[in-house]
C-alpha cells in the first residue's frame, strides 16, 4: 500500500521528468547525430573543430573559469563573515544580495549594458571628472563582469549554507593544537565546506559556460561565445543538426567539469572524515 502510494506522489515528477529533460535530450542527440536527411553523421559533432567555433569555445571556458574564480574568492569572505554575524543581521545582508534574483535576468544584464555603454552611466561620471572615457561595452572584460554580477548570489548560498553547518568546535580546536590561522583556514575549514564550495563552482560555471544573453547584451556580435553560436544554428540559421551537435559537444565539457569536481568532493570528504 505505501508503495502504490509512493508511486502516485512520484508520479507527476516522473511526467515533467519525462517531458522537459528526456524527450528533449533524445531529440537533441538524434538531430546531433543525424543530418538533413536524417542519415547518421558526425558532421555535426565535427563542426566543433571550426576556427570561429573553437575560438568561441575556449573563450566561453576561460570567460566562465575566470568568473568562477573570482565569484568563489568574493563569496567565501563574505560568507565567513555572514556565518559568524548573528542572525538577524545575517539575514538583511543576504537578503540584500537574493533581492535582485527576484528579478529577470534580462532586466539586470541590460542595466549592466546602461553602465558600460559608450554614452553610458559610467563614461559620463568620468566625463564629469574630466577623465578620458573607456571602452567598456563590447568587450570580454564586460561579459566577465555580467557573469560575476549575475551568477555571484549562486555561489554565495551554497557556501554560506556549509559555513552556517561547520562546527566551529573543530576550528578553535585547530588553534588550540598550534595551528595559525593560514593552516586552520586551508586544513580544517575548506575540506569541511567543500561540499559547499564545489555546489557553487558547479552552479556559477555551468550557466556562465552556456550562456549566450550576457554575451548578447554585454558584447555585442564583436564577442562571440558557444553559446551564442548554438543559439544562431536554431534561431537564426535554422540548423537544428549542427545545433545540437555542438549542443552535445557542450555537454560533454560540463560533465567532465562536474566529474573532476565531484572527485575532488570525493577526496575532501575522505580527509574530513579523519580530522
């Protein structure tokens, strides 16, 4: 009886499953592995290998690991400093920085285009100082900037909620034993929030490497990423093959990500378990 009961509460999960992530998964490996005439090819796969195209795709990875990087470096402080605030105070702040997930992403990329356009908030305050104006839009350091803005709350939750879980017991017995803060802080504190951390990477690197509406309001066609390549083969060029194709190529990319991230959680949780 619980069974047959369990089974009808899992059963409309079980429908979106189906309908919004494998229906569309197996369209888009049998449009990446077929070609206009639905003949098997891997000249969709292939296209990867085009100058434009491997361009796009190193950049959209360096772009991503780079936002990445430094979303991890601005978020952990912040979080240790959120943790140990009590909780009121806690609260407001991170309130504070979900407020503007509350609104679309569109709606804060093209506030972001307002800042850093030619005539832009940002060049007519230097202009007012009687500074020379920069070149900001259109460029890869804004499209880094877009992603760090957009993706930063993502990283921040994940590691707030592992510090808000560590036992700080086990910290101030790290002092305790001799241990400075240097040792304390990468020997006891970021194995036992690795969890935490590898949740954010995850959560800030994949949509930055997939993105293609940062790169559409913040670069313009002068900066192209895979992203924005994939979404012209369906909107623009109407080669849902080749789309897909590169679709799969991406995927792979972000599983061998989540892969050695996870190994790397793997290993942290062993050497946790022995402190």
């Amino acid at each position: 009886m619980k069974k047959k009961h369990n089974a009808l509460l899992s059963g409309p999960y079980l429908v979106w499953t189906a309908a919004f992530i494998v229906i569309p998964l197996i369209l888009i490996v049998y449009y990446g592995f077929t070609d206009e005439n639905h003949h098997l090819t891997l000249s969709n796969i292939a296209k990867i290998t085009d100058p434009v195209t491997l361009k796009a795709l190193f950049l959209s990875l360096l772009l991503s690991a780079m936002a990445t990087v430094i979303c991890l470096i601005l978020a952990y402080p912040l979080a240790m400093i959120l943790a140990r605030m009590k909780n009121g105070a806690s609260a407001i702040i991170t309130t504070v920085f979900i407020i503007p997930m509350w609104m679309n992403s569109l709606l804060r990329i093209f506030a972001w285009q307002t800042l850093l356009e030619r005539n832009g908030v940002i060049n007519q305050v230097l202009s007012f100082l009687h500074l020379p104006p920069q070149h900001l839009i259109n460029t890869p350091a804004a499209i880094a900037l877009g992603m760090i803005y957009d993706y930063l709350p993502f990283m921040l939750l994940p590691l707030y909620n592992a510090l808000t879980k560590l036992d700080w017991n086990v910290v101030n017995a790290a002092y305790d034993l001799g241990a400075n803060r240097r040792q304390t802080f990468f020997k006891v504190i970021i194995p036992l929030t690795m969890p935490g951390i590898v949740s954010g990477i995850t959560m800030v690197f994949v949509p930055a490497l997939t993105t293609f509406v940062i790169s559409d309001f913040l670069g313009g066609s002068k900066v192209l990423l895979i992203g924005n390549i994939i979404d012209q083969q369906f909107t623009q060029v109407g080669n849902w093959n080749a789309g897909s194709g590169l679709s799969l190529v991406l995927m792979i990319f972000i599983l061998i990500s989540m892969a050695v991230m996870q190994h790397y959680e793997s290993d942290d949780e062993g050497v946790s378990s022995i402190l």
